[in-house]
C-alpha cells in the first residue's frame, strides 16, 4: 500500500497535496529504517540530503510550552520547504512533542496553491510515533492467540485503532491532521518475534562481514541465535525490536577482527 501511494504520489508532477504519511510502532520495529528508505529512494544522499528537514520531539521541542512549540514547528518547516521545492519532512518521536503542536502545520498539508508565498503540495510529510504501539501490540498479540497468521493482518483493518488511539492519546490528540482528514496513509509496524530479531541478526552479521571466520549460512545463523538469546522478550515480542543487535553483534564479532576483504 505504501509503495502505490508515494509512488503514485512521485511520479505525479503537480500533486494536488503534501503525502503524510504516519508510521507506528513500538521501539526498534523499523520506524527509522522506513523514513531512510524513503529518502534514499528520492535523494542521492538520502537523509544526509539538504532537501531533508529531521526534527526530534526530544530535541529543543519537549521543553517548550505548547504555544512556543507550534511557533518553531512552523517556521523550522515553512523556512525548509521555502529553500527545497521537493522537501521532505520527518518529525521523529514525535509523541514527545507538546500537546497540540502538530496542529501548526495542519495549514500546509490542505491543497493549497501556496502559503505566504510558500508551496508544500511537492513535500513529504512522516510523522514517526510510539503513540499506538501498545494498541498494535496487544491487537497484534490476540490475533495470533486466535491462530492468525501476523501476515494476514492487513493495514487497512488496524488504521481505524491507530486512528481512535491517535486522537485519543498523543501527539494527535483531537487534532486537525485527523479531524480534518489529512493524513494520507498510516503504516503499523508490528512488533517483532524472535525469528525476527534473528533475521535482523544475521542481516547484521552478513552486511558488515562480522562472520567471525564463519564460512557457511550455518555458522552466521548460529552466531546470530547467540545474540537472540540476549535480547529481552515478553512473551513472543522484543521488548526493543532489533534496536539493540548492533550493540549485541559488536559483542559477538568484535570490530577489530581483522576481516579478509
């Protein structure tokens, strides 16, 4: 779904709107993974790119009252989309911003021709949450109890939970973005099983040559079952994803092996 609509969104060359899209998961479910995929996939530098504005809602915004934040928000997006024509826009952690903050862009994301001189119908918009992770969770979780397979859990059944959860609760909370419909797209990323962290694993071990004199796809595997075994689950979950298997397979496979190249 994701693919079709930024797609879409890409190759069309006067979009009626910004693309927002809204990702939710619990931490190191891939939030961060998908934001740099995307800027990979528009910019040559990815997010390294200038025409890329990352804001953190740990960062500058959390100590602000609400009024004072919605101020920086506008003017830290409206001065970046005035610079770059084909912006892109990830607010990161952004449930830790102050309540209500988020409404200052609800303005921008409307089709609109411009604003105070200022066109963002060419902007992407990715507001990055651990909002409604819990809910994706738990919903997760009896999904399965009831013998469900995780891959036939679809995204168009788990958007109106995160939708209530959002404008209950969070950064969304009895927002515009919602209110008025803005939002073009709401990805929940699951949370992740053992196999998983596995596979983040050997993906790690694989793509930065830690293979520890490993020679066969079976001793990578072994290895990375090492680092699954000290991750902390609860229950079939991750409690942090893949967040912590860099650390874990710096553990296992030292950077300063000397690797044959």
């Amino acid at each position: 779904i994701l693919t079709r609509q930024l797609g879409a969104f890409l190759l069309d060359p006067r979009p009626e709107k910004p693309f927002v899209l809204h990702i939710s998961g619990k931490t190191g479910t891939g939030k961060n993974h998908i934001s740099n995929l995307i800027a990979q996939a528009r910019y040559f530098k990815g997010e390294a790119s200038n025409h890329v504005l990352k804001i953190i809602g740990t960062h500058k915004y959390s100590t602000l009252d609400a009024d004072k934040a919605r101020v920086l928000l506008k003017e830290e997006v409206s001065e970046h989309v005035k610079k770059c024509k084909h912006a892109l826009v990830i607010i990161d952690e952004s449930e830790k911003l102050p309540e209500g903050t988020l409404n200052a862009i609800s303005p921008f994301l409307d089709k609109n021709v411009a604003i105070d001189g200022v066109d963002y119908r060419n902007t992407i918009f990715i507001l990055l949450s651990n909002t409604a992770g819990n809910a994706i969770k738990m919903f997760t979780d009896a999904q399965l109890e009831k013998g469900r397979n995780r891959d036939d859990i679809t995204v168009l059944e788990m958007e109106n939970l995160i939708q209530e959860h959002l404008y209950n609760s969070g950064e969304l909370k009895h927002s515009s973005l919602i209110s008025r419909y803005q939002l073009d797209a709401f990805i929940p990323l699951l949370p992740l099983e053992r196999r998983h962290v596995q596979q983040c694993a050997e993906e790690q071990l694989n793509q930065r040559r830690y293979k520890c004199g490993c020679e066969t796809s079976a001793c990578v595997s072994t290895r990375a079952n090492e680092i699954a075994n000290q991750i902390d689950f609860s229950g079939r979950f991750s409690r942090s994803g893949c967040k912590k298997i860099l650390t874990k397979a710096n553990l296992v496979c030292p950077l300063d092996r000397k690797i044959e190249l």
